[in-house]
C-alpha cells in the first residue's frame, strides 16, 4: 500500500506557485470583485470600460455561444442514446418538466409575496418627464409550442434557437435507438463529437475569470449609482425574494429529494452562480453549470439533457422578476390587482418565463406579456429598464441554480429507481 501518496499529492500542491493553487471558483470570485471595483472607478469615463475592457467579455462569451450548439446537440444525442429506451428518456422527461414547473410556480408566488407585503411601489414617483415603451408582442403560447418544432435541420443551429436544436437532438437520438445496429457508426461520431466539445469547453471555462472581468466592469461602469436609487426598493425586494427561493425552494428540494446537504450543493454550484451574475445568460452559463453538476456526481445523461432543456425553459429568477415588477407597476400607476389577477400573473409569469430566451434581458421583453394580461400599461417596462441589467444578472443566478437543482434531483431519484430495479 502506498501511503505516502497523500502526503506526495500535499508536497505537490504546496511546491505550486500560489496563483497555481486557487481554484476556478476563487479565481471566478476576485475577478467578479476587481471587475465591479475597476467598474465604479471607471463610471466617470465609461467609454474606457466600453472601449478596452468590454472586448474580452464579448470574446469570452462569443467562444461560448459557439460551442453551445454542437455541445448540446451532441452531448444530447449521446444522452438519450446512452439511454437506450425511449421509455426512460420520457420518464426523466416527464420529471424533469413537472420539477421546472413547480419550482418556477413557487418563485412567482415568492416573488408576489414579497412584492405584496414589502410594498414594492412605496415612495416611487412616476418621472414627469414622458415614459413610452414600444412594446414588441411576444409570441403565444400556442405559437411557442409550434416554434419548438423547426421545418428545417440548419436553420435553428444557425440561429442557436436552442429549444429547437433540442427537439432535433431529442428526435436523431430516438431514431439512432430505433436504427438498431445500422446506427453504431454515427452514434460512436456523436459520442466522440460530444467529448470533443467537452474538451473544447473546459478550454474555454479555463479563461473564464478574464471573460468574468471584461463582462462586468462595463455594466457596473455604465450604471452608476443614481440609475439605482430610484428604484432601489424594487432591487432589494426582488433581491430577497430572489435568494430566498434558492434557500428555501431549491435547498428543500435538494435535501428532500437528493438527499445531499443543500451546502454541498450550493458550495459546488458557486463558479456557476459567479459567472452567471457576470454573464447575465442562462445558454452562456451552460457548459459551466454542465461541468460543475457532473463534478457533484450527477450523471452525464441528466445534465446533458435536463440543463439545457433548464437553460431554454426554466427561469424561475425571471418569473420572480416579472412578478415583482407586475406588482410595482401596478402600485405605481394606482392600479389594485385582485386575488384572480394575481392568480393571473402567477399564470402568466410562468409561461412568460418558459419563452424567455437565455440571453441578457429576454425577460424584460416577455415583462410585456404578463403586463398586458392583467390590463397594466405596457409603459411602466419603460420604469424599470434602467436597472434591467442589475435585476438580469441576480434573476439569471437563480435560473441556473434551480435547473442544477433540479437535473441534482432528477438524478438521484433516477439512481434510487435504478437501484430498486436492480435488487428486485
Ligand atoms: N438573462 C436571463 C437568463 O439568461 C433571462 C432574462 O432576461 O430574464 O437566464
């Protein structure tokens, strides 16, 4: 037996330079705090932030955008055909959607709650001076189940309509399963494509904390302080009622249901909230979200399907977001929702978050959508745009974690299933 290997491996660690021996997350954090500090010293000339800072962000996250097509179209594959039973594939489907949607219940009655008691529009005066909002209509409920479906192979790769790229993954899988051994040449491509992208991304996550730097310092930079304190009560109710699904909501349903400590989980989602915060995209925080809950021990063919099925339809912070907002409009435009209004912005807000797009500030676009159900004016969008950007990066923290919640979930009750049939 070996046992001075540990103290070898401790030897090892300690005989690297000291930068060598932080770890991503740390890294993750000091960039986020020298970004926001770089960020306030620069809001007297932000065009220098814009300029020289800015380009490594965009960079950063264009690397990312370009791997996240072929990462989810093939690690998808891989996963449903690693399946191999397209009974399984609707069992954890079946899950994982009833999860999304009950999660994303619970936060926009979080987010009316807190809205409601903590008075939200208190001590907000409408500017005199003209809002106007042009609002662009979102899409129906009907033609978001239509859209999900693409008449055409390319087209949604091309445009990274992610809901699409996954029906079409979903669909090659099934047939790979349904070809048989005719199928094992191209299922052994997609398998190798998907470790390919994999090794691609942990290239990219690698230079993450510089991507982090460059993304932030321009937004802290370009919203000074007076853009905020206007609406500062809006930030802080949805701030708390933001965290308080991820400390409720999510830890419950990783104690109930993964039977982990909602600490270790939160511990190993942390990189992931950090770039989430400074990214402000669910799609762009992907391949990070995919990395970390593996190292939790989730396995791949979860993550790989449930989170980024996540990352396109489960946005709880944005339902949060939007319901927080629906209530200041109303109060500050004098308008009193009923209970059945607020019933239906709870409906509202849950379908307005499936169609938000994963990209900074898709949720502000569909705040239009619940806004024009309850017969509030589409104006008051026009209120709250000037700190879209600060709510976006909180709401878009809380997406992430809640699909790592729920792919943790999804997974372990899948493991308990397996186990049983086994022993049976
Ligand atoms: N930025 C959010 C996300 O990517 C979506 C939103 O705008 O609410 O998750």
């Amino acid at each position: 037996m070996d046992t001075s290997a540990p103290s070898n491996a401790q030897n090892d660690k300690s005989s690297k330079p000291w930068f060598k021996r932080l770890s991503l997350t740390t890294w993750i954090f000091i960039a986020l705090i020298l970004g926001i500090l770089a960020g306030v010293a620069l809001q007297g000339s932000p065009e220098i932030a814009d300029t020289y800072i800015k380009p490594f962000g965009t960079i950063f996250l264009n690397l990312i955008k370009m791997i996240v097509v072929p990462l989810v179209l093939f690690s998808i594959i891989a996963g449903v055909v690693s399946l191999d039973d397209v009974k399984k594939v609707g069992a954890i489907g079946g899950k994982t959607v009833l999860f999304y949607l009950a999660t994303t219940a619970c936060a926009v009655t979080l987010g009316l709650v807190f809205a409601n008691i903590m008075n939200v529009g208190a001590g907000y005066t409408i500017p005199t001076d003209d809002i106007s909002y042009e609002a662009t209509t979102p899409p129906s409920l009907i033609d978001t189940l239509v859209n999900m479906f693409p008449s055409n192979f390319v087209q949604p790769m091309a445009d990274a309509t992610m809901l699409q790229v996954i029906v079409i993954a979903v669909v090659f899988g099934f047939g790979m399963i349904a070809a048989g051994k005719k199928a094992q040449p191209v299922i052994a491509v997609c398998n190798s494509l998907s470790d390919v992208c994999i090794a691609i991304m942990r290239g990219i996550i690698l230079v993450a904390p510089l991507g982090v730097f460059g993304l932030i310092c321009p937004v802290i930079a370009n919203n000074g302080i007076d853009v905020l304190r206007p609406l500062l009560w809006l930030i802080v109710v949805a701030y708390l009622a933001m965290i308080c699904q991820i400390v409720l909501v999510y830890s419950g349903i990783i104690k109930l249901f993964a039977r982990i400590s909602p600490l270790k989980f939160l511990k190993s989602e942390l990189p992931v909230m950090g770039f989430a915060f400074a990214s402000a995209s669910s799609v762009g925080t992907l391949p990070l979200n995919m990395e970390c809950t593996e190292k939790l021990g989730v396995s791949k063919e979860v993550t790989s399907f449930v989170l980024p099925l996540g990352a396109t339809i489960n946005m709880d912070g944005t339902a949060i977001y939007q319901g927080v907002c629906a209530i200041f409009i109303a109060q500050v435009f004098g308008f009193d929702l009923s209970l059945g209004q607020q019933l239906t912005v709870v409906m509202t807000c849950l379908l307005a978050s499936i169609g938000t797009a994963g990209v900074p500030g898709s949720g502000m676009i569909m705040l239009a959508m619940v806004l024009t159900s309850v017969g509030l004016p589409v104006e008051g969008v026009a209120l709250v745009a000037g700190v879209d950007r600060i709510l976006d990066m909180m709401r878009t923290v809380v997406n992430v974690t809640g699909d790592a919640a729920v792919a943790t979930s999804v997974d372990a009750i899948q493991k308990r299933k397996n186990v049983r049939a086994y022993t049976r």
